[in-house]
C-alpha cells in the first residue's frame, strides 16, 4: 500500500514538473550573460537616507547583462531576489502579471522585488542592453536567480 501511494505522489509529482515546463515562457530573441558574483553576507549599511541590511550570511549579489534583439523579450519569470535592472541603450515595454505596461528608455531603470512573473519585451528596431544588479540569497545556484513562469490569464504578451 504504502509502495501504491509512493508511485502515485511521484507520478503526480512528476506530472507537475512537466505541466510546469511546458507552460514556462522562456526567453526569445534574449542573451544574459553573468558578468560577476560576490558574497557579501550579513551587512547593515545606510548613507545619504539609503539602507540596506541582510540576514547572516544571506546576500549575494550578481551583476548581468542581457541583450534583447528587435521582437524579442524576456519571457514571463522572476526572481527569488531584489533586482535593480538599468536600461543602457533602446527601450523596453516592461510588463506585470496584471497586464499593466511601462516603457523604460535608455538611461532608466526600474526595480522587481515579488515573486509575481513579469516580461519584458525590445518593440523596437535596434539592440536592447540591460545591466541588471540582483540581490540574491546566497546557497541561490546560476541557474536559480531566474525562475520561469506561465503566462498570466487575461494578458496576451509573449
């Protein structure tokens, strides 16, 4: 019995991960490269009314680069993380998981903090270069800054 109810929680467990892959909108026309990684640990700083504080040993940052060519886009994620995101050079239409948008143009920046998936999207005819600044637990892998979502209902943004 206990051997029946063990292939059944697998299976369902396995069917999932499937389910949940197949519905992840992964990148398009999107190039991140990881630029650097450093662990800070446990910090408690502030200066000109800014403050940042971690738990112990919790922080790290990474520091990125991603490229997004004319029509592609970020496909729907987030991050398990604080993350500051800088737009170099074009624009992008940035989009939430309620649908809303908002345009960030060369020399702007704009902040994700939640675990709700968002996108962004290059709608335009040139190259877009973001450098983004995550703040990240430290035992995070590579791999798990970025976390793949479905799409949202009622919002039609690949």
């Amino acid at each position: 019995m206990r051997r029946a109810i063990f292939l059944v929680v697998l299976g369902v467990s396995t069917l999932a991960l499937v389910v949940g892959a197949a519905l992840a909108t992964p990148p398009k026309g999107a190039t991140t490269t990881v630029l650097t990684r450093a662990t800070f640990g446990t910090f408690a700083e502030q200066n000109s009314g800014v403050k940042v504080k971690s738990k112990p040993g919790e922080a790290d940052l990474v520091m990125a680069k991603q490229v997004i060519e004319p029509g592609g886009s970020s496909g729907w994620h987030h991050h398990p993380a604080v993350s500051f995101f800088l737009v170099k050079s074009g624009s992008v239409t940035a989009y939430d998981e309620k649908c809303k948008k908002t345009v960030y143009k060369a020399g702007e920046g704009f902040i994700e903090s939640s675990a709700h998936p968002g996108l962004v999207r290059n709608q335009g005819k040139v190259d877009v270069v973001i450098y983004a600044t995550h703040i990240i637990p430290t035992k995070t892998t590579e791999e798990g800054y970025r976390i793949d979502d479905p799409m949202p209902k009622n919002c039609n943004v690949k």
